[in-house]
C-alpha cells in the first residue's frame, strides 16, 4: 500500500506554449496552447500492489489533483508477466 501528498506551487509561466512544424514542411509553423494551470494546487494519491505468483503482479493507483475551480482524477491499473 502507497500513499502520497504533495503541495506544489507554478513559479513559471502557467500556460504551455509550443512552436511546431511538420517534418515535411518545416516552414510552415503553428503554435499551440495548453491549458493554464493554476499557481498553487495539493495532489493526493493512493495506490497498491499485489503479487498473486512470482511471475504475476498487479496494482492499482488513484491520483487527485485539487486547485482553486480545477479538479482532476486519475485512476491506473497495472498487470506485470515476468518470462
């Protein structure tokens, strides 16, 4: 069983910029914009792991992430084979 908690805080520009071109015509350029984060946001995770055999594992995460009018959920299943 896992558990985390973190505080982060965005000293840098909020919003992603990205220049882009394509391989086959690098001269025409475009920008995209990703979505500003807030500057202060608490993320909050849980998670476990199971080993049913030697050669099987299994797990399953959960991820909260809290900020001012945001909020983001995330949930990851795993299935590792060992041959």
């Amino acid at each position: 069983m896992t558990a985390q908690a973190a505080y982060r805080h965005e000293f840098a520009d909020r919003a992603a910029t990205m220049g882009n071109a394509f391989a086959g015509a690098p001269e025409v350029r475009f920008v995209t914009e990703g979505y500003a984060q807030k500057r202060s946001r608490g993320e909050f995770g849980a998670g476990f792991g199971w080993e049913p055999s030697g050669a099987v594992s299994l797990g399953m995460d959960y991820q909260l992430r809290l900020a001012s009018k945001q909020t983001s959920h995330a949930v990851m299943a795993t299935v590792g084979i060992k041959f």
